[in-house]
C-alpha cells in the first residue's frame, strides 16, 4: 500500500552564477584577459570599454574607495540579494556599470608596450642547420633530429629509426654513417654540446670544440673518456694515482670541465617565452606603507552595450509583437542576464583577491620588510578565518598567481608552509630551515662536505631540532647532492 511521507533535508548546491565566480577565481591575469576576450566574442551584449573614454575624475574617486569592508559576503553569492534591473542601466552612465580598474593613477601609461618576438633556441638551431653545406635530404634529416630533443636539448631518439622512417614514408634516403656524421655537425652548432645522447657525449664535444689551454683540454678529454665514472662519483683520488698527477693540476683539470654546460639545452629549448612570469599582484613601498595593486591593466575593461539595452526596453513596452520578435527579446534579455552576472563575478573576483593578497601582506609583512630568513609559518586556514573565507576559496586564488614585491617574484603557495617552534619559543617556516641548510652547505669545507647527520646537528646547536631524515628531504627539494658528490679537491 503507498503512503506517504515527509523529509526534512538539507542540501548545498551552487546555482550557475556561483560556479562562474569559481571558476573566474582560479584564472590567473593572463587566463582572465582570454576569458573576458572570449565572453565578449560570445556575447552581444558585452561590449569592451576604451581607456580614452574613461572619466579620470570619476575613476580618481572609485579608486579613492578601494578598501574592503570584511562585511563583503564573497562567499554567498545570492542573486535575490543583488538583482539587477534593465532600468538601473539604462538610467547610469556608460562609465556607472564599466569594469573599472582599481589603484589607477590618471598619468599613467594607458597603452600596453608589446614584446619583440624571440626566436625559440630549436629555431635558431634550424637556421644554423640551413647555413651548413647540406643535401635537401640531410637538411631535412637534420630537422628530424632537431625536433627530437628533449627540453635539456640532449637527443634521446634513436637515430636509426629517425632514418628508417624518412625512408618509408617520405622517400628519403640517407645512409646511417651518414646520418651520424649530420649529428655530430649538429651537436657543434651553438650551444656547443646540443644534441648530444649523454652526459659525457656532451661534455667530449665541448671540451673538443673549447679554446681552452690545449695541455689542459687533453686532460679534461682523457678523464671524460676514460675515466667518467670515477668523474661523476667524485673519486678524485683514483684519478690521481691512475693519472699520476699531482694535486693542483687535477684541480686545475677539474675545474675547467665544471665550467662546461651539462644541459645545453637549459629548459629553453622550445621556447623563451614558456619561463616568463605575469605577476597577477604589485607591492610596492610608499614612505612607510605597502601599497597592494591588481595588475590588470592589460584586461580589457566591459560594459554592457547601450544600444541593445535601447533595444531591449522598446521591446519591453510594447504591446503586440510579433513571434519572431519575442525570441529576439528572450535572446537579448538572456544574454543581457547573462552580461550582469560576468560584470558582477569579476569585480566580486577582484574584491576576494585583493582582500587575500592583503591578508598576505598583513601577516608575512617580516617578510617583504627584510627577506625571507624572516618568512612566517602560516597555511591556508590561517587567512581563511582573517577574512571569514572559505578554505577552498583560498587554494583557488594561490594556485598559480604571482606576487611581484621589492622581495622579488614569487607564487603565493610560497608564502605557505608548516613550521615547527624552536628553543627559544619562536616559531620558524621549513622554507626558513631550507634556506638554513642551503647556508650550511655553501659555507662547509669543499675537501670534507657535511652528512645529513652533521648538518642535523648544527641545526640542532641552534635550537631548530629536525631529524636527519627531514634534512635528507629539504636537501633533495633544494637540489643539493649528497655529501661524496659536493666533495672537491
């Protein structure tokens, strides 16, 4: 028999509005100037605003009230609570409902300066490729080889198969000895050393197409040669007795090989662009304070188009119109629903990051006054009961933006760690025991380098206790080698 019944339920969902703040929060300035650029293709009703439209003496007073009342509700977004109607737009100015730009001054520089384009090193490679006197064919084998490198520029391909291919699918024939000979041309193109299959490959060819002392060279090649391996694990003393060689010229041998390149390629190998950062905040010091600004200046400023909201109310108030006209009006009226909610997600983006980056600043000023030995230990927790945000809200607005400060560059997970309390009372940051460490090694004997164990207890004398574990583990995030390996004579 059916019956029924009553259930009492709580439930939380994200209406669309919501999930489109979320997802405009994790953008970075970049990804937004995409986004918005995007959002204007799409929809009619948005439009961009030109600097030169803009009225200075009014921006001069929006950006007079830039501070952010911990009252702001960022994280419940509730439509009922912030509706916007047709009229309200059609009674303001263009510049009343613009994206405005916060912390602008009026003299400066409204027009964004364009980088030159720069060549990627792989490119470059190739135009040093076509200046080699080379068969269409080889050069084409060439380009083969090029493309194969790996982001260090070493050639982990196998070259046979590379010439196999061009032989079945594109008619070239090249004859392997041949092909190794083209290689070899390859790896003496600047960068000296590119394109090589290994380590000692590549430190051979260097030191074979190097000025340096010719006595010396031939040391350097015959150790690489011969004795690379007792080279790599820093057993200097083997190669004395095996070379007959006394001390200061094997220093004076070792030295030279230290100063060739090991990864020519360095990470640049596709592109110079792919290491530039776009910090997303600037903090500059003002006499005695920190000022915090958005640098957005590059995202375009959007408003919604007077003239479909015109278009908009004369339909509004008419009485008979046609079926076609009425789609006309639902489109316009949803893409006009849909221009207010993106204008109102990015100034509310805007607000949440700039009331989180002051967060930042309150609390690491240390800091940005004297450097990070003075980093602070905090976590996401921490800001998020500051500004009475949600946790999530934070890992979102950190993940992948940049703060650039007279400290530097840095992302904003740098400003969060876990950190541990020493002797005295005080608590420090890991990244703070990290840069301990990296201290400790750069100023230990070069002949007799500090275990894990030695650099424990020195951070033990100074009342930071961690044990040789977590040493080992700093020590590999910093890239130090262990102990045997920094050894030199």
């Amino acid at each position: 028999m059916l019956s029924l019944q009553h259930k009492l339920s709580l439930q939380q969902k994200l209406s669309p509005q919501q999930i489109q703040y979320q997802k405009l929060l994790q953008l970075n300035t970049l990804a937004l100037e995409q986004r918005i650029k995007t959002e204007l293709e799409l929809n009619p009703i948005l439009e961009e605003t030109l600097d030169e439209e803009f009225d200075l003496d009014q921006e001069k007073d929006e950006d007079s009230d830039d501070t952010i009342s911990s009252d702001d509700e960022d994280e419940k977004y509730d439509s009922k609570d912030d509706e916007f109607e047709l009229e309200d737009y059609m009674n303001e100015t263009e510049s009343e409902h613009e994206f405005d730009r916060l912390n602008r001054s009026s003299d400066e520089e409204k027009i964004r300066p364009v980088a030159p384009q720069r060549k990627s090193m792989r490119e470059n490679l190739i135009d040093q490729l076509h200046m080699l006197d080379l068969t269409e064919e080889e050069t084409i084998l060439g380009e083969n080889i090029i493309g194969g490198l790996d982001k260090d520029g070493y050639f982990k391909a196998n070259l046979e198969k590379i010439v196999n291919e061009l032989k079945m699918f594109e008619h070239i024939e090249v004859k392997l000895e041949q092909a190794e000979k083209i290689l070899k041309q390859i790896q003496t193109l600047e960068p000296v050393g590119i394109a090589t299959r290994n380590l000692q490959e590549c430190l051979l060819v260097q030191i074979r197409n190097s000025s340096y002392d010719p006595y010396y060279s031939y040391l350097a090649e015959k150790i690489l040669s011969e004795h690379f391996e007792d080279f790599a694990n820093r057993r200097f003393d083997v190669i004395q007795k095996e070379m007959d060689l006394s001390k200061e010229t094997l220093r004076t041998t070792i030295d030279l090989i230290q100063k060739l390149n090991p990864k020519p390629g360095e990470g640049n190998i596709d592109s110079e662009e792919m290491n530039q950062i776009t910090p997303d905040f600037l903090i500059e010091k003002v006499e005695e304070n920190y000022i915090v600004t958005l640098n957005d200046r590059s995202v375009p400023s959007v408003t919604i188009s007077r003239t479909y909201l015109e278009m908009i109310d004369s339909k509004k108030h008419k009485r008979n119109i046609s079926s076609r006209e009425k789609e006309t009006y639902k489109f316009l009226r949803e893409k006009f629903e849909s221009a207010k909610w993106f204008i109102a997600s990015l100034q509310q983006r805007r607000n949440t990051l700039m009331r989180i980056m002051r967060a930042i600043l309150e609390r690491q000023y240390e800091f940005f006054e004297s450097g990070p030995r003075f980093l602070k230990p905090m976590i996401y927790k921490d800001i998020a009961e500051e500004i009475q945000m949600d946790i999530s809200t934070i890992s979102r607005v950190v993940n992948g933006k940049f703060v650039q400060s007279p400290q530097g560059i840095h992302e904003l997970k740098y400003f969060f760690s876990e950190g541990l309390s020493t002797d005295s009372g005080d608590d420090i940051s890991n990244k703070h025991i990290k840069e301990l460490i990296k201290e400790i090694c750069d100023n230990e004997p070069k002949d007799n380098p500090y275990s894990d164990d030695k650099i424990a207890s020195i951070l033990q004398e100074r009342g930071i206790h961690v044990a040789r574990r977590t040493v080992a583990k700093y020590r590999e995030a910093l890239k130090i080698s262990v102990a045997r390996l920094r050894k030199e004579l």
